[in-house]
C-alpha cells in the first residue's frame, strides 16, 4: 500500500470509511478489511463505533507501529475541555494509547479557532496523538489555520469524487503539501452505475466503482476512505490500486456533471 507522508505520518492512501456501520457490522467490517491488508482506519466520535473498532483492532494481531487510525472530535466539542474529554473517551473506547491523527470533524459557526489549534497542539505535544487535521474545511478556514494560526495540519477531509469539482481547495492544499482525505469517494454508490465509468470499466476488465477509486488515487496528494462492509467490496477497492486510467479517460471522467455533493448538513460552511 502506497503512503502519503505529511507531518511526520505515513497515511494509506487507501483507508476503510466506517460512517454509518456500528456494533457487530462494524467489527466484523474492521476485522475482514485488516486480515485483507488494510491498514488505515477511519472513525469519529459521532460515528458511536470507536468501542467496535477498538475490539476489532484488538483481535486483529496487527501490530499497532503498523496501523493508521483517524478519529474525529464533533463540531459540539470545540472549546477545550469538551475537546479534551471527548478526545480521552475516544482513545478508551478505540483502546489505544495514541491515534495516528486527530481531525475536527466540521467547523462550528462560533468556534475559537487559535483555541482550538493550541488544544489540538498539546494533545500532539503529549504524544497522545501522533499528527493533527481537519474536515470540511473551506479555504477561507484552511488559511486561517494554515497561514495565521500556522497549525501543523496533516490533512482536510473533505467529500471528493468524480461527480463534484473541488478543484479549487484541492489547489490549496496541494500549494501547502497538505493531502486531501477523500470520503464518499464512490457519490454514495452513485458511481457504480454510472454508464461513462461502466464503459471505462469494461475497457480495463474494472468496475465503475474501481474506474472512479482510481481516478482519485491517480492524482497527487490524495488518499481516498471508500466505506463497505461487505469483505468482497473492500477487496475490489483495494484492486481498484491495479487499475489505470489513460488520457482519454480522463477526459470522459472531466465530462461528467461535478455537482453532486451527497453531503452538506446545515452547519456546513459556505463551500467553494
């Protein structure tokens, strides 16, 4: 598996999206996708799977120097003793003594970012967390974070697919060698049937869904967290890596609609 290193972390490029999976679903996803080769695992708070993912991480026998796992605090957690509590209950339920990165999930209207930063900071100062990040991040955010408040941010995790142009923040990070963490890389399943990506697919013995993983794991600075349960899934997402693309592909995937974004709750910022 081919890393993306950024803050002193080696990333996967290819991680296990867990959203929406809980309890047994969830362990046994986590289980089959490490005795697979996966070996980036990505959680949050508000995902209330970080005790299921901590069992499965636990049974695996995977050496922990080798794993990567991301967790996230919730947008209700910003000040710092919330963040600092949630951050500790995350580690209890995920039974770790450190995570690889720790993101703010979404931005909050009245969050006190240079407060947030120093919380974040010292969590990675204590060692407790091995690098810092964010999700949902604009530019407008991702400069006063970077440029003001110069935090160290190992990523933003944002939703990224063949079906919605984030030309522009991709821009920026790739200006400030900050990797862009893709999820809801396959439009929710909406990928998997569209006929461009089939037709492309045909062509290199792929599915849809691998023509579109690979479309965004082709490109610089990018790692991509596909969610599934289903072992055979999490298989054909890893030999989506196998796959590639040529030009004229390219060239079909820029024609399809960029628009669809599946997720934009109402506290999401204004988005680029």
């Amino acid at each position: 598996m081919e890393n993306l290193t950024t803050q002193g972390i080696a990333l996967p490029r290819l991680g296990l999206g867990t959203f929406r999976m809980q309890g047994d679903v969830c362990r046994a996803a986590v289980e089959s996708a490490l005795a697979l080769g996966y070996r980036h695992i990505d959680t949050a708070e508000m995902y209330a799977n970080e005790e299921a993912i901590g069992a499965a991480i636990a049974a695996s026998g995977v050496v922990r120097k080798d794993l990567h796992v991301t967790t996230k605090v919730w947008n209700e957690n910003l000040a710092p003793e919330a963040m600092r509590r949630a951050f500790d209950k995350s580690l209890k339920k995920l039974r770790l003594d450190q995570v690889d990165l720790y993101l703010v999930h979404w931005p909050a209207p009245n969050m006190n970012l240079p407060a947030m930063f120093e919380t974040l900071m010292k969590l990675k100062e204590e060692g407790r967390t091995r690098a810092i990040g964010v999700a949902n991040f604009n530019i407008a955010l991702l400069k006063t974070v970077v440029e003001e408040i110069r935090a160290p941010i190992a990523c933003n995790q944002i939703e990224y697919h063949v079906m919605l142009d984030q030309t522009k923040v991709a821009k920026y990070l790739a200006a400030k060698s900050i990797p862009l963490v893709a999820y809801c890389p396959l439009a929710q399943g909406r990928a998997a049937s569209d006929e461009t990506l089939l037709a492309i697919g045909r062509k290199h013995g792929a599915s849809a869904a691998q023509v579109a993983l690979s479309w965004l794991l082709d490109q610089d600075g990018v790692a991509a967290i596909p969610k599934t349960s289903r072992r055979e899934s999490q298989k054909a997402n890893l030999d989506a890596l196998k796959v590639k693309l040529d030009d004229d592909d390219r060239k079909k995937i820029a024609g399809l609609p960029k628009n669809r974004r599946c997720v934009s709750p109402g506290f999401a910022p204004a988005w680029d």
